[in-house]
C-alpha cells in the first residue's frame, strides 16, 4: 500500500519501531527539513549504503523506518530532536531535485501472513534481552522490564518484535538484515541464532 512521499535522514544507524534516536540537526539541509514538515513531523530513517551522512549524497538501503517526533529544542546553531519508530517502509523511488534534503515515495513494509505458532519463540527472545540487562544491574533490569511491558502492550506483534531486535547489540548489517525480514519466525530464530553466538 502506498503512504506517500516523504523525507529521508540516512544515517549510519538504524531506528526500529518503539525505539528513539536522539538527533542533533545542524546541517542547512535537514533544517529545512525540519521546517517543511512542522505540521507534520513525520520522516524516514534509513541506514546509509552509500555515501556520508554529513555534507555528501548518501544512499539508503529501501527498507527504512516511519518516525516521528514532538518538539523541536534550539540549542545554539543545533536543533535537537528525538524522533520514534513507528513502522517499516519501502523506499520505491527517490528524489534528489524537489528539495536540498532526500524524498522517497514509500509503501508499507509488513511481514508475510504470520501462522499463529510463529510466536512461539517471541517470549524467549524478550527474557534474553532482559537477562542482559539484568547483568548490568537491578535498575537497569527494572527499566528494561518496564520499558518491555508498555511496548508490548503499545505494540503490535510484528512491531514488537522488530522493537525487541532493535535491542540488539549486534552489528549494523545483521541488524538491517532483521529489520527488512518480512518472515515473523525467521526473524526470531535469527535473532536468537545472533544472540548465542555473541554470548
């Protein structure tokens, strides 16, 4: 399904549904950026293929994320931002020349019709993820566990477990790999797969 045109901030990070990036926006570009959109804040965040993120063309990979975000602060020559993930898109087509900053038309980005049973393994990776925070120490574990359970019931059960890969620390590529998985089980298994081999 078609959504429209957006902006595109390609980054050399990733930003999955639930989660924030704080931005700091400084480049004249993304300001007006900025200002083109302040009726509705919404743009998309990709990871970059090709190129810089700051004052070069860059090019991102066509799975991305919808963000959003409230208010903008001022802070000296800098505008700070804190956009969150709302759901996957596909960049379809670029446009270089309508604006100094990157537009692509997006499509909606969901997984594959998802058998019942493919959820199985969801509650798994959670209790992994939260056994890593458990090691940093009892409040991290209760932040963690806290922030779990408001996404859980904040999110869908496609975006949450996207929200629970993008707790992750793994590498940029494998987490894009995850990111454009459009199989609900073979994103799981995967994701496990990851985590033990890191542990």
């Amino acid at each position: 399904m078609f959504l429209g045109k957006f902006p595109v901030f390609p980054l050399r990070t990733l930003c999955f549904p639930g989660h924030k990036i704080p931005l700091r926006v400084f480049e004249d570009r993304y300001a007006q950026m900025l200002q083109d959109i302040a009726d509705n804040p919404t743009f998309v965040i990709s990871l970059i293929s090709s190129g810089e993120e700051v004052g070069r063309e860059a090019t991102p990979y066509r799975v991305g994320t919808l963000v959003e975000f409230g208010r903008v602060v001022r802070q000296d020559d800098f505008q700070l931002i804190a956009p969150q993930g709302v759901h996957r898109v596909y960049l379809e087509t670029f446009d270089r020349e309508s604006q100094p900053y990157l537009q692509a038309e997006c499509s909606v980005f969901n997984d594959e019709p998802t058998p019942k049973e493919s959820t199985i393994r969801l509650p798994e990776l959670e209790a992994k993820i939260l056994a890593i925070a458990g090691a940093l120490g009892p409040e991290e574990s209760r932040n963690a566990r806290d922030v779990m359970e408001g996404m859980r019931t904040e999110l869908d059960t496609e975006n949450f477990s996207l929200f629970l890969c993008g707790c992750l620390h793994l590498p940029t590529m494998f987490l894009q790999r995850l990111l454009e998985s459009r199989s609900f089980s073979y994103r799981i298994e995967n994701a496990l797969n990851l985590l033990a081999q890191n542990e």
